[in-house]
C-alpha cells in the first residue's frame, strides 16, 4: 500500500474515531436523563399498585371488569416488542427481536396464532422484513418516551383483549441493570392475574429497589371512604396500572438502549484506535523502506561515478 493511502486510511479513521467518542458522550448524558426518570417513577408505579389493591380489597370480590376475565382459551397471543428507533447500539435491538420470534414460534408451534405490536423502528422494520406485519406500529418517542405514548400502546392492546381480538398479551423489552448491562425480559400484561392485585405482587417489571414491599403488614390499616364506589374506581385503576406497566417498560428500554449505545462506542473508539496504532506503524515501515530504497540508489550512483 503506497504511503499516500495509509496516510489517507488513518485520517479518515482518526475522524471515525471522533464521531464515535461524541456519540458515546451524547449516549452517556441521555443515560443519566433517563435514570433519573426511572427513579421518578417508582413512587408513582408504587402508590398505584398500592390504590389498585386497596380498591380491590374494599370492593370484597374482584369485580366482573372484561380487562379483569380471563379468557376461556388463549387461541391468540399480542406479542409486543419494545425497541429503539435507531441503531448503532451493539446487540440492543436484534435481542428484543430474536427473543420475540421466538416466543412466537413457539406459540406457532403449539397451535396458537401470534399478533404482532412493535415500539420502535428498528422493530417494526425487523418485523417487515420477515413477513411478520406488526398490527400495531409506534415509532419518533423512543429517546425520549411520554406517557401519552404508553397510553396509546396501552389503548391499543386493550381494546383488542377486551373485544376478544387476543387472549393474551405479552412484552418483550430490554430492562435496564447497569450501563454495561440489559437483560432481555419478557412478561405476561394481559390477562391480569388477580393475585398480583390482591396478593402484593411485584407487578410487572418487578418491585423496585427502594420501594416498600406493599406485601408487608405494618400494623396500621387506615380507614378509606371510597366516592364513588369502589368498583368504579377499580375500572379506572387498572387501565392506568396497565399504562404505567408499559410506560416503566419503554424507560427501562431507552435507559438500555443509551447504555448499550455508549458502551458500543465505546469499544468503536477503541478499535479505532488500535486499527491507528497498526496503520501508524504499517505507515513508519513503508517510509523507512523508502528512504532505505533511496539511500540505496544514492550509494550506487556514487559507486558508478568512481
């Protein structure tokens, strides 16, 4: 490889180089953003699990509610998959998928049909590719989730358990341990089992650290007057429980996504350095074999002219 070009290969990886430290910085900065979202929510998350059960307990029997019934027969499975928008981020996106199909084969495979839903871009496009049109599409949130986007997923996939369209939901996301860490996790929405209402379940996405177990009994039982009835206030509690569980889920993903992004610029950035270090070298080996090859030529010309 002639000088110019190693000269050229360095630059231009030196350039790459400065991109990716950027972008690991940017990725660092959203990370912490997106932590301090999570913790943000764990008392909202907490204080609804505890109104939900509270209003169960005072309304004696769970009441008849459609998004409460189990179906008699799961013929149909809503699988959703929670990805990013975007790429660049190592294996992030690609795990959600693969763990997704295969929940789905397997339901295939017992006889069951399978609904496709996918959060992000990256998702649905994966989901296009492979003959698998999702039902229902969200894209342009994933850095940055609202509530109103869990509500509109939430929306969704309500309204097709409750008309019979599904019989179970599931969701697969990427839950967020550590900025070097994400673990792929897939858990049951729909039906909603009763125990996890009444019986001081974790909930989806777990109980998290900090938060009281609401399992635990203190002692001290306060006495709630409920307006209007307690039935009512149950019907309006779990369509928010079931948003807030999706909400935590798209957090936990974009916190994953931004971690597994910095981490895989990270490493971009440090292959591109060591890809400069042997360039370098490669680039000192060719030049001292041109200045040898020229003092060669230097000597046999003088010896030519003795």
């Amino acid at each position: 490889m002639a000088l110019k070009d190693v000269k050229s290969r360095i630059a231009s990886v030196k350039n790459i180089q400065k991109i990716t430290r950027a972008m690991e910085m940017v990725a660092a900065a959203r990370l912490r953003r997106a932590e301090q979202r999570i913790e943000a929510l764990r008392p909202y998350a907490g204080a609804i699990r505890r109104m939900t059960r509270q209003a169960a307990e005072a309304a004696g029997n769970v009441p008849n509610l459609p998004i409460l019934n189990e179906h008699e027969s799961e013929d149909t499975v809503a699988i959703l998959l929670v990805t990013g928008d975007r790429g660049l981020a190592g294996a992030f996106n690609s795990q959600v998928v693969r763990a997704g199909l295969r929940a789905g084969i397997e339901y295939e495979q017992g006889g069951k049909n399978t609904v496709w839903f996918a959060s992000g871009r990256r998702g649905v496009s994966s989901l296009n590719f492979r003959g698998r049109e999702p039902k229902g599409a969200f894209t342009g949130f994933t850095d940055r989730p609202a509530y109103a986007n869990a509500r509109e997923i939430a929306s969704e996939l309500v309204a097709a358990y409750v008309d019979g369209e599904v019989d179970r939901v599931e969701i697969v996301y990427n839950r967020y341990v550590s900025p070097l860490t994400q673990e792929v996790t897939r858990e049951t929405l729909l039906p909603l089992q009763h125990a996890t209402i009444l019986e001081g379940g974790e909930g989806l996405g777990g109980r998290a650290s900090g938060e009281q177990d609401e399992s635990e009994d203190t002692g001290h039982h306060a006495l709630v007057e409920y307006e209007p009835d307690p039935e009512e206030i149950l019907e309006r509690l779990i369509p928010a429980y079931v948003e807030i569980s999706i909400f935590r889920a798209l957090l936990e993903s974009t916190a994953s996504e931004h971690g597994a992004r910095m981490t895989a610029m990270r490493n971009a950035s440090e292959n591109a350095g060591d890809i400069i270090k042997d360039l370098t070298l490669e680039f000192n080996r060719e030049r001292q074999a041109a200045i040898t090859q020229e003092i060669m030529e230097v000597v046999a010309g003088a010896e030519s002219l003795v």
